[in-house]
C-alpha cells in the first residue's frame, strides 16, 4: 500500500495540471458553441462543408447546431487530451524508478516485482478516475451554462464512460510498453508515437467506409459517437471487448515486468 | 548457519561485464569482505544475490532462500547500494520513512539514532545533499530495520575519514549485536581490520578466498637488496617470487615459500644491503590484480 501512496502523492501536481488544462479545454471549446449554434448562415455553412472537411473537422455526420452534436466534437479533443495523459502516465509510472535511478533502492525492499507493479497500477488508475471526474464534472456545469435546447446530462455520461475505457487501454498499453521495452526511458515517446498513430487511423477510417476494418486499431473509434448522441449509449460487446483488451495489456504488462532485466547503474 | 550462499552463479550482460561461476557461502555473524578493482563483478554479483538481476545460471540464496521467488527475505536484509540515487522530491525524514515502511515495524527511534550519529538533517530536501550526505542517508536507509544481513556496496566512497571511523564503528556494533555483514570494496586495507574472511574478485571470478589471519600471517616477505654486481633477473628467477625489479645491482620482490629456498638465492649474490620486510596486504592485494600480460 505504501507504494500506492507514494506514487499518488508523486503524480499529485501532474494530475492538478492536467485536470485544469482539461478544464480549461472544455470552457473554451464550449464558449465557442455561440458561434455553431447561432443559427443562420454559420449553421448553413456547416452543412455544407464537403464531407472529407468535415470528416478532418471531427464533425462527421454530427450535427454541430444542437448540444449534443457539438459537445461530441469537442469530446474528440477531450478524449484525446485524457488518451495522451493515460498513456504517458502508464509508461512513466513503470519507467520511472530505472529511469531516476531508484528501482535499485525499491526492489531490494522486501517487495515483488507484481506487488510494485499492483500498487503503480492502481495509483495510475486512480488517477485517470480523478481526471475523469473532473471532466465530467467541467463538462455538466459548462454544458448547463450554455445549453438551451435538450438536457444531455445522460449522453455527457456515456461520452465519459467511453472516455474512461479509453483511458483504461491508453494506461495499461503505456505500461506494457514500460516493461516490455529494453530502454524504459524511450517507451514515453514510443507510446506517445503509437497513439497519434492510432488518431490519425481514426481520422482516416473517418474520409472512407472501405477503411473502418483499421478501426481496431484505434481505440478512439471503439465507441461510436453517433450511437451516443443518439442516445443508444455504448455496445455492451464491445464494453465486454474493451475491457478484455485493457485486462489482457495489463497481464502482459505483469509478466514482462516479472522477467525483465532491470536497467540499474 | 549459512546466510548467504553462491552456487556456480554466473551472470552474461553487456559485452564485458559479468561474472563467471561465483562459488561463495558466507555464515551467520561473520564480517565477509569482497575484494576487487573497479568493474570486477562486485556490484553484479550483489545485484544478482538481492534478485534485483537475474543469473544466467547458477543459484543464490540469502538464509537458504532465493530473493526472486521469496522477496520477503528482503525483510532480513539491509543494502547499501554503491551510488545512491533516491526521489527527489523528497526530504530526508520522508525517504527514511517510505524505506521503514516496508519492514512492518516501528523503526522511528532507530532512525533518529542513526541520523544523530551520522550527523543527518533529516528536514533537508534530498536533491540538496552533497554526495557524501546522500550516501549517509543510505546507510541509514539500510540500517533503520534493524536487519539480520547487512550488504554494503563501496559504503565509504564520498565519507569523510571522520564519517568513516564512525560508519565503522556502527557496523561492527551491528555486528556485536549479531548481523552479518557483507562488505565490498576496492580497498583492501578498510576491510583488513575488521573482517573475518576475504574473497577476491577478479574479472568475474572469484580468483581467492581467504581467512583475514591467514593472509596476514601468510609467508609473504618483502625482499629489497643491493649487490655489489649488476644483478641479472634470472638470480631470483624462482617458483614464490613476484613483482621481481631489477635495476642495475638493486633488486626487490614479493616472496611467499620456503624461507631457505629464497636464502639460497640470496647469498649467491655479492650482497651489499638486504632488507627483509611484511608486505601490507594492499601489496598482496595487488599481487592478485595486476593483470597477467
């Protein structure tokens, strides 16, 4: 458990930065959504936007004038923005002790290496629950500060939901990386690089139908705003999936961190 | 009882680096010294013993278990790794503290003890320490549980001989006290005076082992002469002779045999001035490290 404390105590200022940015990010996404839903022309000129535009745009077949099309637009940026801190907190987290130097001082503690890698993983999980929290907190006050139409307390849930399984497999793939690669040090960049890949699949498989066989690669796509805003909530199979794959990251994650050859002096 | 054992233990890494079939058994309340230059294997085969490394292959155990599969024996062990590097962010009293809170048990007033007689401020952030503070945070790091195997790694670079004469002091009070001490270095003359048995680590191997009165007591001699010839090196050209310099009718050496034998050779030689001396054990340490040409 001491292990669960410090790391949370560790990360505290992290986690205090990226929950005002991701606040931060909501407000000023949502004090531009005057702009969108004026109506009239700017409205007229969304729709007419040709469909790869939009597509780059974010905005795919959302439509951008009413809340709930708009909030998913902005989620896209959120999602991203809490995808990046997940992952690189996953691999640093694990990283970190070779990296400062003090895995020689931790494991020969009288501890395993799966108890350290339990706590480092339940401290980082604890942290993406508070970053969660705080953006759907931000985004229900912010929501209800400029919506007029329809109350969408319900798909702001679901868009979070999704986020945080998002979150789930961003983390543990950065931790797996950590443990996997033979230069800890270099597995933030490397998850950092694996994730704008994954973006920009999802950005692709966004221009052309033929494409949505890539979406596996992209966790961004696993859950399908449309389907959200339309107020379906998310695929149980694919909750079911996601969470098979978050489960599978982090057992792969135990047993290379078990044989790893630790990098110490 | 046996605390640490070593069994054919050998460790491939880098190109270089390694060790190469480690045999060593160490029993409980002894003083162990472990003796090599810089990059003999000394680190590694700590490493390798604490399980914070993997053997290629071999065994080693500390109380007759495998600190991998039983990381719990850690509890009864104490280390002092041979650079310290700790959180940053940390002071003193909280990296003290976080390593007390592995052991299970109230070490409070063992570390206010300790930081008293390594002279610690416990309240300075450890980024700010000099090299020789941060060392003295590890030894307190590693004593605070009071434990049954104590492993130091070069424990007196960076100390100040004042600092040294009391970490001394405290390891052997630990030792009175019951604990067995494993004790590194690459200066022979700190561990002479106080351990029992010395092991020498060469390039890997393990190239002597040794009981610390034998060694003293060992026939070694150091032999200097004068003669009223030039000396030619094939005089001492004997099975016992080492470290031969001749230099024009001056000669030394190191001899360890049959005093007779060197006798002989001697007065065969026209001799003007002899002396005939102990060799200091950094002597006979280094009898063992010059590396064969």
């Amino acid at each position: 458990m001491n292990i669960f404390w410090r790391e949370l105590k560790a990360g505290r200022k992290g986690l205090i930065i990226w929950s005002a940015c991701m606040v931060l990010l909501i407000a000023s996404g949502m004090g531009k959504y005057t702009a969108y839903s004026s109506g009239g022309a700017s409205g007229e000129l969304f729709n007419q936007l040709p469909s790869t535009v939009k597509a780059l745009l974010g905005m795919g077949s959302l439509d951008v004038n009413v809340m709930s099309g708009y909030f998913a637009l902005l989620f896209l940026y959120v999602e991203l923005t809490a995808a990046i801190h997940a992952v690189l907190l996953g691999s640093s987290i694990i990283a970190k002790e070779e990296r400062d130097k003090t895995a020689e001082f931790l494991m020969a503690k009288p501890v395993s290496r799966s108890t350290v890698v339990t706590f480092k993983l339940l401290a980082a999980l604890t942290n993406i629950v508070v970053l969660n929290l705080v953006t759907l907190i931000s985004s229900l006050v912010l929501v209800s500060i400029y919506n007029k139409g329809q109350d969408i307390t319900g798909e702001i849930s679901y868009f979070l939901w999704s986020m945080f399984m998002v979150q789930l497999v961003f983390l543990s793939f950065g931790a797996l990386l950590s443990a996997w690669m033979s230069q800890a040090k270099s597995s933030g960049a490397a998850a950092a690089g694996v994730l704008v890949g994954s973006f920009v699949i999802s950005k692709i498989t966004d221009l052309s139908d033929r494409l949505s066989v890539l979406n596996v690669l992209s966790p961004f796509k696993y859950f399908s705003y449309n389907r959200i805003v339309a107020g379906e909530g998310l695929s149980p199979g694919i909750l079911i999936l996601t969470v098979l794959l978050t489960a599978g990251l982090s057992a792969l994650t135990y047993y290379f961190y078990g044989k790893r050859e630790l990098d110490i002096g | 009882m046996t605390v640490i054992e070593l069994n054919h233990l050998t460790k491939h890494y880098g190109k270089s680096r390694g060790i190469r079939d480690v045999n060593l058994a160490v029993e409980e309340g002894e003083i162990f010294g472990f003796i090599g230059p810089n990059g003999a294997g000394k680190s590694t085969t700590i490493r390798t013993l604490l399980g914070l490394i993997y053997p290629t292959s071999g065994s080693a155990a500390v109380f007759g278990r495998n600190c991998t599969e039983h990381p719990e024996i850690r509890k009864e062990l104490g280390y002092l790794p041979s650079e310290v590097f700790y959180y940053d962010n940390m002071r003193v009293i909280d990296l003290l503290n976080y390593s007390a809170s592995f052991y299970k048990k109230d070490c409070t007033k063992r570390i206010r003890e300790l930081a008293e007689m390594m002279d610690l401020d416990l309240k300075k952030k450890i980024d700010d320490l000099s090299f020789g503070n941060k060392k003295k945070v590890g030894i307190v790091q590693g004593l605070l549980h009071e434990p049954k195997l104590i492993i130091l790694d070069e424990p007196t670079s960076g100390l100040d001989p004042l600092m040294q004469q009391k970490f001394f002091e405290l390891i052997a009070e630990e030792n009175r006290k019951g604990a067995t001490v494993f004790f590194s270095s690459h200066i022979l003359s700190e561990v002479q005076k106080m351990c029992s048995r010395v092991a020498f680590i060469k390039e890997g191997e393990i190239i002597k082992l040794e009981r610390m009165s034998t060694l003293q007591e060992s026939s070694y001699k150091r032999i200097s002469l004068e003669s009223a010839a030039a000396i030619r090196k094939e005089d001492f050209s004997l099975a016992g002779v080492s470290h031969l310099e001749v230099n024009g009718n001056a000669a030394k050496f190191i001899f360890k045999g049959n005093i007779n034998a060197i006798m002989k050779a001697i007065t065969a030689v026209e001799l003007r001035n002899l002396s005939v001396e102990e060799p200091d054990l950094e002597e006979i340490f280094m009898h063992y490290y010059v590396k064969e040409d």
